[in-house]
C-alpha cells in the first residue's frame, strides 16, 4: 500500500479545496442572466447663475475633463467687486458709530448710577445704541450678501466632471430673478451607468449596491446596482449599475451586458 507524508497529504487537501472553489465560480456564473442595457452617462447636473449679470469668459467646452472647483463660466464682476468695496467701507463707518454708541452708553450708565443722568436721558442713550447696533448689523449682512453675489458670479465644478454642453454665448445677458436656465451641464467624468428595465419579479429579486458584471466591448467591469425611479413606466422599472470607468475609455451610447443573479 502506498504512504503519503504530510506534505504530499497537506498539497492534495489543498487542491481539492482549490478544485471546489473553481467550481462553486462556474455554478454562480452560469446561473447569471445576461440582461441587455446602454451605457449612459452618469450623475448629469444642471449649472445655473443665481444671480444677474453680462457672460464675460467661458473657460470650457463639450468634452472637457475638469476638476472639482475649476471655474468654468464667469460674469462681468465689475459691478460685484465694487459692491464689496462700497458695503465694506459703510460697514467700517458702522463699526465706528457702534463703538462710539457703546462708549456713550457705558458714560451714560456710569453716570446715572451717580444719580448725575435721569432715566429718561439714559434711555434716550440706550436708544441711540440699539439704532447704532442694528445699522451695523444690517451693514454687516450687506457686505456678507455682496461676498455671496460675487461668489455667485462664478460657476465652478461641483465634482470632477466632464463637460457635455455649454448652453449660453459670450457677452449674453443673463437675468436670472426673472428665469432659470441652465448655463453648463456636466456628468461625472469617471463613472458611468449601464440603464435597464425590469419587472418587478426581477426587481424585487435585487437588492441596491448589489455587485454585478458589467460587460463592456468585451471588457468585464464590476457594477453597483441603483434604482433611479420607484414608478414603472409601461409595467418596467428604471435599473442602473455605475460602473467606475472613466468617460475617455469607453463612450456612453454603447449596447453593454449586465449580468444579474
């Protein structure tokens, strides 16, 4: 009868377990459904100005990668800049009312504790600093207000991003309190989604962030599954896996697989 040594005995062990790993892969891939989708792009956002003003630069174009804060359209901010000078300068004149109201107010108390000043003229002084408080704080929320509205001025990328459409000219008004409208429309720029629709027997079988294969060009991604929508359109619901792929590798438009237990 033939003998084994432990280390003959420790390598057969072992590729018996190797041997039922690779074969519990093959059971679970073959169970797979294959479901046709189209790749899309991902996370599209709208850009709008949220104040009024003239387009002065535009810094981008359709098909630009850019990075998170990188400026990509700008108004005239003449009118913004001189803003902040006025609102700073008036707040600096405020400040100085309020110290010099703060300053009559302490007199004023100090001298009515003496008996020297009637509680009428004391607040009469009182007054005169709650008037002094408040034109201070009101020019402190217009210097905040005018730091906001140049900042406004300015559109920059929330996220790093491509550019897919740039929807507004060079020297074109822009009244935004009267109307809305998007001035740069972005996507993410290293991540796309494979959309597909389901029943709910399918759905229902599916749980979100759920890991799948994604099948692009004959490449295979791992995809985290999503579900845009809860309402069906025509008795199927809106599925999608976002595939991290950046928008250079491969193009949205392309008919992909999704494999799905």
């Amino acid at each position: 009868m033939r003998k084994f040594n432990l280390s003959s005995l420790s390598r057969l062990v072992t590729i018996i377990l190797l041997s039922s790993s690779l074969t519990l892969v093959v059971v679970e891939n073959v169970n797979a459904r294959e479901i046709k989708a189209k790749l899309a792009w991902f996370n599209i956002t709208k850009l709008s100005f949220r104040v009024n003003g003239i387009i002065a630069n535009i810094d981008v174009k359709p098909g630009d990668r850019v990075k998170k804060k990188d400026k990509l359209i700008n108004l005239d901010q003449r009118e913004y800049t001189d803003n902040i000078f006025l609102t700073k300068s008036l707040l600096k004149s405020r400040k100085g009312e309020l110290d010099e109201a703060k300053r009559e107010l302490d007199r004023a108390l100090e001298l009515f504790d003496r008996t020297v000043l009637s509680e009428h003229e004391l607040q009469t002084v009182k007054n005169n600093f709650i008037l002094s408080e408040t034109r201070y704080i009101t020019a402190n929320k217009n210097w905040l207000k005018a730091k906001r509205e140049l900042e406004f001025s300015n559109i920059t990328a929330p996220f790093d991003a491509v550019v897919l459409d740039v929807k507004m000219n060079q020297y074109e008004t822009v009244i935004s309190s009267f109307q809305v409208s998007p001035a740069i429309i972005i996507a993410d720029a290293d991540k796309l989604q494979a959309e597909f629709k389901l029943t709910i027997d399918d759905v229902i079988k599916l749980k979100a962030n759920e890991i799948v294969d994604v099948v692009i060009a004959g490449v295979n991604y791992k995809g985290t599954l999503v579900f845009p929508s809860l309402l069906a359109i025509d008795g199927l619901y809106p599925v999608s896996a976002i595939v991290a792929v950046p928008f250079e590798k491969v193009k949205p438009g392309l008919d992909v697989t999704v494999n799905i237990p």
